[in-house]
C-alpha cells in the first residue's frame, strides 16, 4: 500500500501526516542505551519551531527502528496520553512495569512532565489516532502504518 493509498483508506495516517507537515514536525530516534533498552523504552527527539526536546517512549514492538516520522508520532501521542491518563507517579509507573524506586525512572517521568504540556501545545488534543486494539493486534491502521517506509 502506498502512503497515499493509506491516508486515503485511514484518516487516522492523514492526520498523522497533516500535523508533522502542519507543525513542521522532525521527530529523530536517538541512539539506544542499555538502560532504556531494559524496559523497551526510546528516547525520540522532538522538533518543531516552537521546541526542541526529548521524550522517552515505550517502544515495545521496536517501531522507532523504521524509521517512520507518523508511526513515530503515534507514539509520542501514545506517550503523551499515556502519561495525561495517570493521576500520578506510582500509577504511570506501574502501567508500564517500570520499577517506581528506580531514581532513573522518576527522573524520566518529571522530564515528560515538563514535556509533554508543551508537546500537546504543538499537537493539539483533538487527534483522531490510531486504536489500542488495532494497535496491539497489528491491525488497520496499525499495521498499513507499520508497512510504511520513512
């Protein structure tokens, strides 16, 4: 499927697509490091004209590896609701089975605290994205996303 074919089949892809162009988004997969890797995390770059940071994201399924902007964004707006969705620390901790006595893990959750407000400026909350379900079954959306090249 060709990436027009998928954004006409999927709006969930068109709309990934018209906030990285809308945004000027660049989103860039930082070189992995054994204490990421250890709880399926990467560190993704985020730059826009109005900011440049990075946020730590689950990567379960290795996705950062393709190296695809919207499929990379998907996940950043999986981190962001991730994160808006859990009254607090020990919460955000344990739906992630990250170990909330790990002073690296609290750091990384006060970093996405400072983050994420200022990534949801940029991409607003009204996102048609992709489903957990199709998400995690590889489905739809996911799945013409994931055989998407860069």
């Amino acid at each position: 499927m060709t990436l027009e074919e998928a954004k006409h089949k999927y709006p969930q892809i068109a709309v990934l697509h018209s906030i990285l162009e809308d945004k000027k988004i660049k989103l860039t997969a930082l070189p992995t490091n054994p204490k990421m890797d250890s709880i399926y995390f990467r560190e993704i770059e985020f730059s826009s004209e109005d900011l440049t940071a990075v946020i730590p994201l689950d990567d379960e399924y290795e996705d950062v590896e393709k190296g695809n902007q919207a499929l990379m964004l998907q996940l950043i707006i999986y981190a962001v609701e991730e994160y808006e969705g859990c009254e607090d620390f020990l919460v955000w901790s344990t739906a992630f089975g990250l170990n909330s006595k790990d002073p690296f893990i609290l750091n990384m959750y006060r970093g996405l605290g400072k983050t994420i407000p200022k990534i949801r400026d940029i991409i607003g909350t009204d996102i048609n994205d992709i489903s957990d379900y199709d998400w995690e079954l590889n489905a739809g959306a996911a799945q013409a996303l994931r055989e998407l090249t860069g």
